[in-house]
C-alpha cells in the first residue's frame, strides 16, 4: 500500500494543555530482582518514567524491535535455561514470552502489515531472509543471499520501508566497500539489490538506520574525519538509497560514544534520535530534527534497547485499526513558511479541534471551531521551525506541516 499524500493521524487522546510526547520504550537491568524491567518514557520528561517488571533474565544486543501496526515491544531474550521472543503490548499491557519464536539482532517490522524480518547468518557465505507472522506463529524463508566471504551484518543498521516493503541494511562485503542491500520482500521472486556507499570519509562506520515513511528518506549516523584524518564525532547522515550518496546532516559535538541499539525514528516529527555519551560520561537522549538538522539533548533513563512508539503513525497512514478513507478530511494552512498570521481552511463537517504541535511532539496550541470551516492563528509569538497543525473531527485527525520564520 502506498503512503497517503497526508498523514491522517488516529485519534489523538489530548486534552487542552496536555503534550503529544514522542513516546519511547527500553529495558534495563533490575539489580534487585536480578530481572529486567522494560521501561516506558516521554522524551525527555523524567517524571513520565514508568517501569514495568518482565520474566527476562537476559536478552540480546540489538534484539529490540517495534511492531506499530499492533502496538507491541519485541525483544530476544529469556531466562539462563532458555530463550525466545518477549513481546508487551501497549493498548493491553499484556506481555508474552514465546520459547517458539525466532531469536535474533537482526530485526525489523513492516508497519503496515505487522509481520517481522529477520536477517539470519545460519550457514558461512549464506544470509537468509525470514518473514515472521507473530499472530500465527509462522515463519517462512522468503530467500537467500548469497555473499562469498560476508564479514556479516552491521548489527543496529537495519530499517524497514513500509510504503513500499523493502528491508534496507547496511552488510560488509568481502570484495569492496560498505554497501547498502535493499530486498523488496513482497515481490513472488526474491532479489536483492546491492549498492556500495559512496562517501569521502574514512573508516565508515555506518548504522543506527532508520527510514523516513513520510519523506521516503534513509538516514544513519557515520563517523566523521577532518581533511588530516583526525576523528571529530558522529554525523547524522541521509543515504541516497537508489545511488549510495552520503550527505553529513550535522555532526553531533561533544559526544565521543554512543549507546549501541539507542537510534529510532518518529515518523509523525521526523525526529531522529539516539543516546549519546558526552565528556563527562553522561547519557543524554539526542533529538536530530530532519527538517532543519538541528538537535536538542536532554534526559534519558538508564535504558537501552530503545525503540520510539510510531503505533499513531501506522494506524493512520495505513488505514488499519478502524478508521474509516471515508471520513477523511482535508486541511489547508498558508502562508507557508508563515511569518505572522497562519489561515487554515478544512473541508469537515461539523465541531472540529485544532492543535499545533512542534518538532518535540509538544502541543503549542490548542482550540475549538465549531462552525465556518476556517480559522486564523497568530503565530508571531511561535519560536522559527517546523510544526504540524491537527484537525480533529469525529475519530480522525488529519495533519499539515508548516515551517514557521
């Protein structure tokens, strides 16, 4: 299924005054207990930490996934004796450990569908691909690459295009450089396309992929060098995913590390994110706006594993959960980019709310219309960058980004 043209987001539970967080879900350890809790955040509010206690003894790096078609945290793991697939859904709060399930590090989910990928080096030169259904509990090999010599997978340099169903990931061919692999998993006849990264940076270090479904853009971080060769951080990149160009983005300063397993993206901001370690041997959450390739820093609980609830995103985009094409609206908002009054303009019937959320996922503005079907907000008080106005009438939102001066 293609994207839609505008996001038409699911109800959006807000009330006036409260805040449309990015939402986030991790695992840490629990010294206690000798377990771990799967943890629960608003970014970067540290009075929204919950902790919820799990059956896992252990589980494995890089093994968190994020399933939004059904609103389901995923990770490897288990006890000392055994492991499986441990999954906690959000709407429910019911959790699950399948002994049954694959495990692997190697994992993404296609949003619009609910089914799981997993990239799995069984057998040397041989990379096979799995589809995974987790309501039936089936998984199928869909086919198999064959690498003479791969060194392996980049593990956290994995991402899904739902728009389109194609697994994108970052390999480590014998004969050449870093290269992109892309595999169109909803084809009758699987193949896959192999593209070397095109870039003048030295030692490529490319991962945390994450893809954009609202901009059909890939992006990653790689490390950075000065014209000596001197190492000086991490970048935020875009890869060119049809010609294996690397743009730098924005280099993150004052964080040598970084916390393995940490990048996600939120579809609905296009807020890149991960957890960086600065010189002072703190983590800090990184929030890299993509529309204007900035970013803030702030709190982050001692988690990792850490993938960003897009469950809004996909019930929207891909019209599941119940809402109904036919009761979509459309929305109008100029001038865009606006420097004083923003007019909006919208074809529902009936009451509708309007609210303006910025790139942090905090509601700015909040206001209800119930009759002329347009409405004018003064925005010179708003802070310059990018916002989404939502109109919400009956069950659904529809969605409009513009870019304040």
């Amino acid at each position: 299924m293609s994207k839609l043209s505008s996001l038409f987001l699911f109800a959006l539970a807000l009330t006036s005054g409260a805040q449309a967080q990015i939402k986030l879900m991790g695992v840490a350890p629990n010294n206690e207990t000798n377990t771990v809790d799967l943890i629960q955040w608003s970014l970067f509010d540290e009075q929204s930490v919950v902790t919820i206690p799990t059956e896992l003894e252990v589980y494995l790096y890089a093994s968190s996934s994020y399933d939004p078609f059904n609103g389901s945290y995923y990770i490897s793991g288990g006890t000392f004796e055994e492991l499986g697939l441990y999954s906690y859904n959000t709407d429910t709060e019911a959790s699950t450990f399948d002994t049954n399930a694959p495990v692997s590090n190697i994992a993404e989910f296609d949003m619009s569908t609910g089914n799981m990928y997993n990239l799995i080096v069984e057998t040397e030169d041989y990379i096979n691909v799995y589809e995974y259904d987790i309501e039936a509990s089936e998984e199928v090999l869909i086919g198999t690459i064959y690498e003479p010599g791969v060194q392996g997978i980049v593990v956290d340099a994995i991402s899904f295009d739902s728009n389109n169903g194609i697994i994108y990931y970052v390999g480590v061919p014998s004969d050449g450089p870093l290269a992109l692999y892309s595999i169109p998993v909803r084809e009758e006849t699987f193949s896959f396309t192999k593209t070397d990264l095109i870039t003048q940076t030295l030692g490529n270090v490319i991962t945390g992929l994450n893809y954009d479904n609202v901009n059909d853009k890939l992006f990653a971080t790689n490390n950075t060098y000065d014209e000596d060769g001197t190492f000086q951080g991490r970048a935020v990149i875009e890869l060119d995913y049809l010609t294996g160009e690397i743009e730098t983005l924005g280099i993150l300063e004052g964080f040598p590390y970084f916390l393995g397993g940490s990048s996600q993206f939120d579809q609905i901001t296009g807020t890149y994110l991960l957890v960086g370690i600065n010189t002072d041997n703190e983590q800090l959450m990184i929030a890299f706006n993509t529309y204007t390739n900035t970013y803030e820093t702030g709190f982050v609980p001692s988690a990792s594993e850490i993938v960003c609830n897009n469950t809004l995103f996909a019930r929207s985009s891909y019209q599941v959960a119940g809402v109904e094409s036919n009761t979509a609206s459309d929305i109008k908002a100029y001038p865009n980019p606006v420097v004083g009054q923003l007019n909006i303009e919208w074809t529902a019937n009936g009451p509708v709310q309007l609210e303006v959320i910025n790139t942090l996922g905090e509601l700015v503005f909040s206001q209800n219309t119930v009759t002329l079907n347009r409405a004018t907000i003064d925005m010179t008080a708003f802070a310059s960058g990018w916002y989404t106005i939502n109109l919400t009438s009956k069950d659904q939102v529809v969605s409009k980004k513009f870019v304040v001066q």
